[in-house]
C-alpha cells in the first residue's frame, strides 16, 4: 500500500497545514521532534498534505528523491516509538466534542444527531437536538463507528478508489458502515481513541463542519 512521506523541508517549519487537511488523522508529532511523521500504516495516500505542504517536504514512497530515502524509515521508526496501547476516550472529552457539536448546529439553526464511540467503536456518549428521530440518531453512530474501526474519516470512503490502509478488525460489523460524510477520528498523539459522528444536518457538508467544531473544542480544551 503506497504512503505519503515527510522529508527534510519539514525539519524546523512544523507547518501543520497537512495535520488540518487530513481525513485519515495519520499525520503526528511530539514536542521535541523537530518535524511532522506520517503513519504508513494509516495513509491512504489521498494526496491532501502533498499538495498543501508549503515546503514541499512530502512524497509518495515511490517518489522520494535517493537522497532523501532514508526518511521512509524515519516515519515508520516514529511510530514504532510512539504508538503505545490505545486509551478510550474519556466521558469528559466526548461531552467537550458533544456540547461543541450542539452549540455549532444550535447556531446555525439546524437539527443533528451526534454521536462519540470508543477505539472500537462503542458508544460513549451520544445526543440529538429536539427533533433528531431515531434513524438520524443511527445514522450518526454508524458514522462514528465506521470512522472509529477504519481509522478514517467517512467522507473519504466515498472517494471511490481510496480506501484505508488499515483493515476492518475483526468482528467489524459491515452492515453498519457507511460512506455518508460526517464521522471522524478522535486521536490523542499517533492514536485514534474514538470518533464522532453527526447527522442531520440540511448538507453533507455542514455534518462535516459539526464534526470540526467537535474536534476543535476537544483540542482547544487540551486533551
């Protein structure tokens, strides 16, 4: 499966560009690294941080110059380093994403349903403004479910030939995947904790934007 790799343009700018353009959340640091990593177990080699990078410090592994291949081990070696067990989301950071959620569609004057589920996809927190039904509610946690298993964000698999690199676990439960945008990975470093997912609200698009008012509220909170 082909990655994208982040080379030695990166080294001292630590643009995040890439970080926020990222549908799989495979894209890390730490604070003493001096760049970005990407994951090769996670790319889905979307070409979004390729193309947004402003230092051209990213390639597809095929292309990196001969005198840049030894940062194809450099990436994987930062996540063999860093990975550890991964921790659930807590019910305190599901109710920061949660209560974004709300109060971006309360603003916006629309109804969602939304949803945040465990590494595994179990749910951990979940709620509807007045007038969600029920199959909008279950829509927004297969959403979450989806995204949380397949460590991607679900808009993505609607992209036709990209698909995650990292396979359905086992006793992953087809019948409740879906490609309908608004579900996204919650990670904490290089690990996917949990995901959230919406639905309901008038376009695919304002679902998504439910989901980044989430995400920003968590990281903002400093979890």
């Amino acid at each position: 499966m082909a990655t994208y790799v982040i080379t030695e343009a990166c080294i001292g700018v630590k643009d995040a560009t890439c970080v926020d353009v990222c549908p799989a959340a495979c894209i890390h640091t730490t604070p003493n690294a001096p760049q970005y990593f990407i994951d090769p177990e996670i790319c889905i080699a979307c070409e979004q941080c390729f193309f947004v990078c402003p230092v051209d410090a990213i390639f597809l592994d095929a292309d990196v110059p001969a005198h840049l291949e030894q940062y194809l081990q450099l990436n994987a070696d930062f996540f063999t380093a860093n990975k550890q067990q991964a921790t659930a989301i807590t019910p305190a950071q599901a109710q920061t994403v949660l209560d974004a959620v709300q109060r971006y569609a309360t603003s916006a004057r629309f109804t969602v349903a939304a949803a945040v589920v465990d590494g595994a996809g179990a749910a951990v927190l979940a709620n509807a403004l007045p007038g969600a039904d029920e199959a909008t509610a279950t829509l927004a946690l297969n959403k979450a479910y989806t995204a949380a298993n397949l460590q991607v964000a679900t808009h993505q698999l609607g992209r036709g030939a990209q698909t995650p690199s990292t396979a359905a676990p086992e006793g992953f439960d087809q019948a409740r995947m879906t490609a309908q945008p608004g579900g996204y990975p919650i990670t904490d470093g290089a690990l996917v904790i949990g995901a959230v997912g919406v639905a309901g609200s008038p376009t695919p698009q304002q679902d998504l934007q439910c989901c980044q008012a989430g995400l920003a509220a968590l990281h903002g909170a400093g979890h």
